[in-house]
C-alpha cells in the first residue's frame, strides 16, 4: 500500500501543483498541520532524495518537485489567528552557498505555530547579511540550516560569531546535515542541534532539558 509520503511525491514528480495542494488539503481534513509536515511532506522530499541518488530521477526532475512542494507550502493557510503579541522571536536561514531551504520553511511554519515571531531570511546568506539582520531583530533563537558536510566549516565560523552577541540567543543548527552526521562537538549551553521535527518539538513542549533528557 503507497503511503502518503510517496503518494506525494510523486505528485511533485509529475509537476502537478494544483493536484498536490487538493492532496495535501484532503489530508487535512483528517490530520494536523504538525503532522503533515512531519510524517507527509517533509519525508516526501527525502523519498525524492533517495530516487535521485539511486539515478531513478534527473536532477531536472528534483527541481521540478522542489518548486511543487515550494508552490504547496507557500499556499497552505494557517487556519488559526495569528498571535498579536508575540513572547519570542526566531531568525532562520541557510548558510552560504547552502540551496536547499524547503525544511526551514516548514521549522518556520512550526515555530509561528507556537506563537513566535519568524524572520525567515532564505537559503544561500553570507554571514555579513545575516547579522545585520539579527542585530536588528535579536532574535531569542538563531536558527542555521546546512544539507552537506562540507558546510561544516562555514557552520562553525557563524556559531562562533553569533556566540558574542550581547543578547545570548541559543543557537540551532538542522537541516539535513543534523539528520546524518554526529555533531555533537557544536553542543554547548548556546548551541542545540536539532535532529528533525520530533526533536524541535520536544523542545517546544519540554525545553532543554527535556530535549536532553528524551535523547541521551
């Protein structure tokens, strides 16, 4: 039986954007938003992933079902008010060089979901650009987002930069890069990696602690 994910997918795969939103909004009648980002979409993009890296698909064809999912992200209507007052403020964005950015768009959606106030500043951002912005927002979180291990360096040189501003945000690191290398040398008391959805969200629910607690 084709799982949802793949369902997905392959909807993204054919370049069928309109077909792809009615999917996800079906589905929506019978999950929550957290729920299809976590266990639908965000796994639908993986499964294209392993088809491009198995030469089952072109790289014209992950393009293609990037901007579809892109298109259905950018579509999708928070259903419930936004917050007028906001307690906290998040900044994300992904390192330079870094192209991939369809999983910050949906940490982003997750923390508006908690009642934070979102900059989100896209992929590819220099770290001049980017503290520029975080300067002017000061953000309670930096979130840094990077897919390949050769981004380490550039992650290490924001950590070490964000970690003298005044204000002590906590830094996040995630992406796709979390997900598949131990980085645990970047953990302090101001740097959290984030290992995928579940681990942001115990957060939310328990704080550090929690999170620590829940995966150690």
């Amino acid at each position: 039986m084709t799982q949802h994910h793949e369902t997905l997918a392959h909807l993204f795969l054919d370049g069928d954007e309109e077909e792809a939103l009615f999917y996800i909004n079906e589905l929506l009648n019978q999950y929550s938003r957290a729920y299809l980002f976590e266990k639908v979409i965000t796994p639908s993009m993986y499964y294209i992933g392993q088809l491009w890296e198995q030469n089952k698909i072109s790289v014209a064809d992950e393009h293609l079902a990037t901007a579809v999912c892109d298109f259905v992200l950018s579509s999708l209507k928070e259903n419930k008010e936004r917050r007028k007052e906001y307690q906290h403020k998040a900044l994300l964005f992904g390192v330079e060089k870094e192209q991939h950015y369809l999983g910050m768009k949906i940490v982003a959606e997750t923390f508006k979901e908690q009642g934070w106030k979102v900059r989100y500043l896209g992929p590819d951002l220099a770290l001049e650009h980017s503290l520029t912005q975080i300067e002017k927002f000061k953000p309670d979180v930096i979130g840094l987002s990077a897919a390949l291990s050769y981004r380490l360096p550039t992650i290490k040189t924001l950590i070490e930069r964000f970690e003298r501003l005044e204000w002590k945000p906590l830094i996040m690191v995630g992406g796709r890069m979390a997900t598949k290398f131990d980085l645990d040398e970047f953990e302090s008391d101001r740097v959290m990696v984030i290992k995928g959805l579940p681990h942001l969200r115990q957060w939310f629910k328990e704080g550090r602690a929690g999170v620590i607690n829940e995966t150690s």
